[in-house]
C-alpha cells in the first residue's frame, strides 16, 4: 500500500482509513438506517421474547426494554460523540487512554469477538438460503445428507454464498457499507409489517401477550433489573466502536437525532412487533415460533417464502455488516497500518471467519458460554477506562494529529506506546468481570458483569490518574474543525 503520510505520522500508526475522515457523507438517515440493520435481524427479532423466560409478565418486559434502550441511548452517544468530534475510527480513539500502541489491546479483543459472531450470523444467514433452496429444488435434499466438517454440501455452498455476498461491501468501503445499509433496514421493516397483519388476521386480532417464560429464581425485582441490563449489554460491542460509524457524521445534532430514533424508538417498536408476531403463531399454529423464517416458511405461497427469506438473509447480513464486519476491519487495520487497510482488513476478517467453523462454536454451549461470555465480559472495563479518560479527564479535548506520532515527547507515547495507568485500571476491572460472568456461584449477578466491569475500569483509572497529578494528561486545545 502507498499513502501520503502527514509530516510527523509515523507508518506504524498511519493509514488513510485510519486517518481524521475527510468526507462527512452519513447524516441523520444513514444514520439511522444503520440502527434499523442492527436490530432488524433474527437476534434482534428473538431478544425481547427471550426475556419472558427470566419469568416476567408482558408489561414487566416492555418497561425494562424501555429502561434498558434509554441507558443504551445515553451511553451510546459518548462514542457517537467522540466519533464525530475526532473523526477517527474506535482503534485510533484508544489511543488517547491505552497509548498509540497499547491500543491494540482493547482493538483485538473487540476483534477476537467480533470475527467469532461474525462466523456465527453468517452460517445463521445461509440457513434462510437453505430454506429458499429446498423449496424451489426439492431435489438438493440430497445435498443435506452428508457431513464434511461438521456442515452438509448443501450447508456449506449456502454458507459460502452469504460469505462472498458480505465481501461485495468491501469493494468501496464505508461508502458501500453506507449504501447497503440505507435499503437494507427499512426492507426488514416492511416484511415485519406484512408479517405481522397476516398473523393477526389469521388469528382472529385475538392475541395473549404473555408469552411461555421460566421462574424468576431470584425473585421478579431482579428478573426486572437483570432484563434491563441485558439489554444494554445486548448493544455493549457497538457502544465501543459506534464511532467507526459517527466519525462520518457532519454533525453531533445528527448523531443525536439517528441514535434517538434508531435506538429507543425504533427498538421499542421492533421489539413490540416481534412479540406480537411470536404471540400470534401459538393462536395460528399451535405453538409458539421464534424463528421468523420458520413462520414464513408455513406460508403457502412459494413468492412469500421467497420474499420472506431473502429479506432475513438480508437483515442478517445488515447486523453482521454493522457489528462485526467494520470493527474487525479497522481494528486489523491499527495493528499493521502500514500493510493492512480496512479493506484488507475485513478480509482477513472473513477468512478467518471460515477457519473456526462458526456452526461448532454456535452449536457448544460451552464454547458460546465461556469463550465468547469471557471475551464479553472484557467490554465494560473498556468502555469505562476509555470513555472516562475522554469526557472526564481530558474533557473531550484531544490532538488528533499526535495520534499518529511516536516519540517520548508525543502525548499518547506514555510508556514505550503503552498506558500503565490504563492497564491497571483494566486488569482487575476485567478480572472481577469475568468472574462475575462465569463462575455460577455469581449468578445472581451474571447479568450485571457489563455495568460492573465498566464502573470499575472507570472507577480505577480515575482513581489512578487522580493520585497521580504529574501523570494527568496535559489540556490540549480543542479539535480543530470539531463540530457539534
């Protein structure tokens, strides 16, 4: 790769998709086009009715997703804040807490979390491919009956269909991304609300809410409050990076207004009609379905099917692209900058993608529980060390351009590139995290290990950089060009 390389970066640091984003392009409805493609997909579709089997009520469940949605709106603006303002992407945001080297470590472990999910929604994309399949060819079912690697012939030319179709959105980068997702969302919505009038004629506008759930083993108050913080953690991977995204955004009123709309609005009403939906089918068929591919699929009609299963084949792919294609890329990016761009980047995303074999990691419980719960777990210190040091330390006042630099006369140089303020901070905060989240003796609190994890990781380094005056980072002047 050759870049102009600014007087004073450093091509250990530097790269022009890491680089202050030159071209302002997702306004308000980019935006939040970008929030509908995250939600709208099959994990978004089965979250609100997942958490009946905490053992709350219909109305207890939606007052927690709306509690929990608002805290999400909140928070996430502090990314979308910083994004916008400083115009990088989350990697090189680190870099002011965790230093212009150690910032790889909150990089790649978003990284390791993000290429595993991503592995994982795209086998769970080219299940709605199989579906479409085997109902125009009858005959392929033979293409399901054998095993290579723990996935049929069938499985694996569907898997690798949805795969190659994600690439496509790399040939332009974010602008691409930006177009898919500008169609992609609203698409979703119109097929739920075509769904959603079939179910309640079919059933007669006669619908119970209260959908089958478990005990609340710790009683209702905390089944409440347990559901209201899953639903944060539901978003705790784009509330780091949600500035890849906002760094494009030609203002912080735009930022605000697609995070308002997209996030408790949109989800509040999504989550609405997908336990409608979900309702709907025990008083149609006789059982509760989760799955709407599965729904459209009982639908005699072929063009339905079709429409049904191309349109969550493409929700699917709009969350994957949002939450687990861009982070990776950039963050392989910061890593090499000066041999891997964001397009290289993705690619090695994607490939490795592949390696792990996302459908054995899905199908172990243990692997999903601990491997990734784990990584997980790792999040909410990070949010809380980095985002404590941007608004509460350095009051959002940051030199992008030494961002790029290395020296020990550098700002972000620290210690060799690396932070030991941030790394004290983040060891305990991220070891009690895990803790929590894993050992079943904590499992009252499991739920919680997010808010725990980021009030420690911020709690620590503040502590830290308070008792330590002649290690506070010195006020530099504001951004410049910074908007609002």
């Amino acid at each position: 790769m050759s870049h102009v390389i600014p007087p004073g970066a450093s091509r250990r640091l530097y790269n022009e998709d890491l680089a202050p984003a030159q071209h302002r392009t997702w306004g308000f409805y980019s935006l939040f086009a970008m929030w509908m493609s995250d939600i709208h997909s099959l994990g978004g579709y089965t979250f609100a009715a997942g958490l009946f089997a905490l053992g709350l009520g219909a109305w207890q469940v939606f007052l927690a997703l709306v509690a929990g949605i608002i805290i999400v709106f909140f928070l996430m603006n502090f990314s979308g804040y910083a994004g916008q303002k400083t115009g990088v992407p989350y990697p090189v945001l680190a870099r002011v807490s965790f230093g212009t080297f150690g910032a790889n470590l909150p990089a790649l472990l978003r990284a390791l979390v993000a290429i595993a999910w991503y592995g994982i929604q795209t086998w769970l994309a080219s299940r709605a491919v199989i579906v479409i399949a085997l109902k125009i060819w009858p005959d392929l079912r033979g293409l399901t009956e054998n095993n290579f690697l723990g996935e049929s012939t069938l499985g694996w030319l569907a898997f690798l269909l949805m795969w190659a179709l994600q690439l496509l959105l790399l040939r332009n980068g974010m602008e691409t991304i930006r177009k898919f997702q500008d169609w992609a969302g609203p698409a979703v919505w119109a097929v739920m609300g075509l769904l959603v009038v079939y179910i309640l004629i079919n059933a007669g506008w006669n619908i119970s809410l209260d959908l089958p759930g478990g005990k609340a083993e710790w009683g209702v108050t905390h089944a409440f409050f347990a559901a209201v913080a899953l639903t944060v953690t539901y978003f705790s991977t784009l509330m780091l990076n949600f500035c890849d995204f906002s760094r494009f955004a030609p203002s912080r009123k735009a930022v605000r207004a697609a995070n308002l709309w997209g996030l408790p609005v949109n989800f509040i009403a999504f989550s609405v009609v997908s336990v409608v939906v979900t309702a709907g089918t025990f008083k149609v068929y006789g059982e509760h379905i989760y799955d709407p591919v599965e729904i459209v699929s009982r639908i005699d009609s072929i063009w339905v099917l079709l429409l049904g299963a191309v349109t969550f084949a493409v929700a699917t792919l709009g969350i994957n692209v949002v939450a687990n294609f861009v982070s990776p890329a950039y963050d392989l990016a910061n890593a090499w900058p000066s041999r891997v761009d964001f397009k290289r980047g993705g690619l090695i995303a994607a490939v490795v993608s592949v390696v792990v074999m996302p459908w054995r990691i899905f199908a172990s419980p243990v692997a999903v529980n601990y491997f990734l719960g784990g990584l997980g777990a790792l999040l909410g210190p990070l949010f809380g060390i980095i985002f404590t040091d941007y608004f509460l330390v350095r009051h959002q006042h940051v030199d992008v351009a030494a961002l790029f630099q290395e020296g020990k006369d550098r700002p972000y140089w620290y210690t060799g590139g690396f932070n030991p303020r941030a790394l004290v901070a983040f060891v305990p905060a991220a070891s009690i995290s895990i803790v929590i989240a894993l050992v079943p003796a904590f499992g009252a609190l499991a739920p919680f290990s997010w808010f725990i994890g980021a009030a420690l990781g911020a709690g620590i380094y503040y502590l830290v950089v308070a008792l330590a005056p002649a290690g506070r980072p010195a006020q530099v002047r504001p951004v410049a060009g910074g908007r609002r």
